[in-house]
C-alpha cells in the first residue's frame, strides 16, 4: 500500500492512480483529451472498430476471423452490425466486376 493507504493493488497491468483497472472511460476520456490538445476533431473511438472491421471484409478476411477479432460469438452479427461498406468499397467492387464480366477495357485505366 501506498503512504496513504489508498492503493489497491489488483494484479492488472494498466491501472489508475488507486491501482484500480482502467475501464473503457479511462481509455476515451484520454483519447478525447489528447484530441484536443492537438486541436482534432473529437471523434469517437468505437468508430474505429467498425472502419476495422469494414477494412478487413472488403479486404476478404472471412466472416469468422472478424467474430474472432471483434471477440464476438456469432460472425453474422459482427458482420450485420459492424461491417458498413462505403461508396468507395462499393465502387470498387463494381470495377472489379464490370472487368471479370468481360465490359470493363483493363488498359483504359
């Protein structure tokens, strides 16, 4: 303990100044704090789970390796939930597809 007696030692590894585990909060409110010293825009940081989560499905990563990095249970709800392709995605799969159909001309781009 400490020389005021109010740290707590748990075990964890990332804990607050009362050797308390460090939850989720913690985590945003120094992301959010760090954002505005450097005069960022705020963003919310369980946005970039799902921009993960999309970037690895559009990139092929099969519905069960994202469950798993999600720490989900059922892939089609990471999936239903989580993965929200954008226009760019979108557009890219059309490419793709008019050139395996045989109407896109590969050399024009």
């Amino acid at each position: 303990m400490s020389p005021g007696g109010y740290y707590l030692p748990s075990g964890h590894m990332f804990v607050d100044h009362l050797g308390q585990p460090l939850t989720t909060r913690h985590l945003r409110e120094s992301a959010h704090s760090l954002m505005r010293s450097l005069g960022m825009r705020q963003v919310r940081l369980h946005d970039a789970r799902h921009n993960c989560l999309t970037f690895l499905a559009v990139n092929g990563f099969e519905d069960v390796v994202l469950a798993a990095w999600a720490g989900h249970v059922s892939p089609s709800f990471t999936k239903r939930v989580y993965v929200r392709p954008g226009p760019e995605d979108l557009r890219a799969a059309s490419e793709h597809l008019t050139v395996l159909l045989g109407f896109g001309d590969e050399s024009a781009t």
